[in-house]
C-alpha cells in the first residue's frame, strides 16, 4: 500500500472517532457521495478526464408526509489543457401542502477546476464555484382551520444571492482524498436582520477519503468517508464499505454517526451509463411510519479511449 492510501485511511479513522454526537442534519445528504462528487467539491470538475453528466434523486423517511426530497444534476468535461469545467445544480424541498411545498432551497453552480499532476499516478485538482442560492418560506400555502391566525400571516420569503464555493481534490487511480465548501452564501446584513437565514448562511465543510483493494481478480474492496462540518452542529460521518465485482457491479453498506445504517449498489449497464440505489433506515426510526430513504442515480459518461498522462479514476 502506498503512503497516499496510508493517509487516506488514517482519515477514515479520524471519521469515526471525531464525530461520535449526532443531532440534525445540515445540509442534502445523500448516501451515494462518492457518485455525486461534483455537488460538493468543485474541484471534481474534470477527474474522469471525459464528460460525465450525472443525476441523483434522494426520498428521505419515504413514508412520512413532507419529508425531505433531494435532487441533484451535474455535468463536467476537461476543457482544455489542464483546466475542466462543469455545472450543478441542486433543489429540496421540506414539508408539503395542498399546493406547494414550505420551504425550498436551489442551488445553481458553475465550476471551474484545474489539475496538476504530482506523479505518474497521483494528480492534485483545485477548484472554485461560483453561482445562486434561493431559499423559500411559503407558509401561506398551508390551509387553515383559522384563516386570521397571525402565526401565519406575513411570515412568507423567498431569498435570492450569490454563492461560491472552493475545493481540493487528491486522487490517483485508487485513492482519493478531498476537502471543500460547496455553498458560502453571501446574504446581506439587512436580510439577515429581517429573516432566519442563519440556516442558508453558514458555511458547510467536507472531508473525504477513500481507496481501493485488490481482493483477488474478480472482487475489490472500497472504504469510503465523509466528514460534514458546521458551526453549531455536532459533526457528522459517513462510513461506507463496497464490494466490486468485475468492475462491473457492487454492493455495499455503510453507517452513519447519525444513526442510520442501510445498503448500497451499483451496476454498469454498458460503457456509457452507471445506475445507483441505496435504501437506508434510523436504527432508532422517529416513528412507526418512518421506515427508511431511498436514493436513485444515474450516470452517462463518454468513454475514456487515451491516458498519455495519467491513469484515470474509474471508481470515484
């Protein structure tokens, strides 16, 4: 094992041990990270050194009324030189009523990235975002028994600014090690006097790692992590283990310091498109009705036919 998956592993462990008190989620979560680099660290941008466009769609606590729901879309391609580009956009919503949901957030992000190779197979990427953040209150769609309840008067606001982002990204063909914050939301002062917008303001970091190992021939193991930090939330991590089989197909687990465990899978259905699924669940669930999340991906990307330079990542 070389001294990069070294380290990366040694992330792995700082995951479970600095992150044992768990309360709220922060930011969209989604379970398939490592599928869906590009929305939280721009400097993704360009890994696969082809185009890559990819989709992901998460239902959290299916089965209870207004749970979240999550979608994400991302698209990026080398540019040229050394220098890759790429576009996210994201959307959730939390809550639902007869006509809207009450509270909505989108992201939209153009990325720009830039590579250096460090060794024959060891690259060091950095990346910058840039784009808008809207957040929606819409209490007033709710129907009421009370229609003159002052609860629910005036209380509606929609927040439109601008956001950037930054990212470093660490990889070589099986090991890769990233830190970022995908979304700093710059609201302005008087905004944040008049509404509660501490929630879209705060900064949100991410530290991740993950390598793969040759089992034999036919099956590859691959640990993965990613630690969320933010001021006034307990930090949480991610732990996830796959199995691969022929390059082709995986399944895994993972767990969540949160206090969710579920399964992963993966399958290529041809040269041009990966599926994703993974259904997770709380190991204490907030009730009777909240069995579990699910979460659907796919992805097309242009197969990559020449590496002159360095040996492409296929498996983050």
């Amino acid at each position: 094992m070389n001294m990069f998956s070294k380290y990366t592993l040694v992330l792995m462990g700082l995951s479970f041990f600095g992150s044992m008190e768990i309360q709220a989620q922060q930011e969209q979560m989604y379970t398939h990270y490592d599928f869906n680099s590009l929305a939280l660290n721009p400097a993704y941008a360009g890994t696969k050194r082809t185009l890559v466009a990819t989709g992901l769609s998460r239902v959290q606590w299916a089965n209870y009324p207004g749970a979240p729901r999550y979608q994400n879309f991302g698209i990026h391609s080398p540019l040229v030189g050394d220098f890759a580009v790429g576009l996210n956009v994201q959307s959730g919503t939390i809550g639902k009523f007869e006509v809207a949901s009450p509270v909505s957030e989108t992201h939209i992000g153009a990325n720009m990235a830039y590579h250096k190779q460090l060794d024959k197979d060891l690259r060091l990427a950095v990346g910058l975002r840039l784009g808008a953040y809207n957040y929606k209150f819409q209490l007033s769609k709710l129907r009421l028994d009370n229609p003159n309840d002052v609860a629910f008067q005036n209380n509606d606001y929609s927040i439109t600014a601008p956001m950037a982002g930054f990212g470093i990204y660490l990889y070589s063909s099986k090991a890769f090690a990233a830190l970022s914050a995908p979304r700093m939301v710059f609201v302005a002062e008087d905004v944040r006097q008049n509404q509660n917008v501490a929630y879209a303001a705060e900064m949100h970091y991410y530290l991740s790692g993950g390598l793969v190992y040759d089992v034999n021939e036919r099956m590859k193991l691959k640990p993965t992590t990613q630690i969320k930090i933010v001021n006034g939330v307990p930090v949480q991590a991610d732990l996830n283990l796959h199995a691969i089989f022929d390059d082709v197909f995986s399944i895994g687990a993972f767990y969540r310091t949160q206090g969710d465990i579920g399964l992963m899978s993966m399958v290529q259905l041809n040269d041009q498109f990966n599926f994703v699924y993974s259904y997770d669940s709380k190991l204490s669930p907030l009730n009777e009705y909240v069995r579990g999340s699910h979460e659907f991906g796919l992805q097309f990307m242009i197969p990559y036919t020449s590496s002159h330079r360095v040996t492409v990542p296929r498996y983050f």
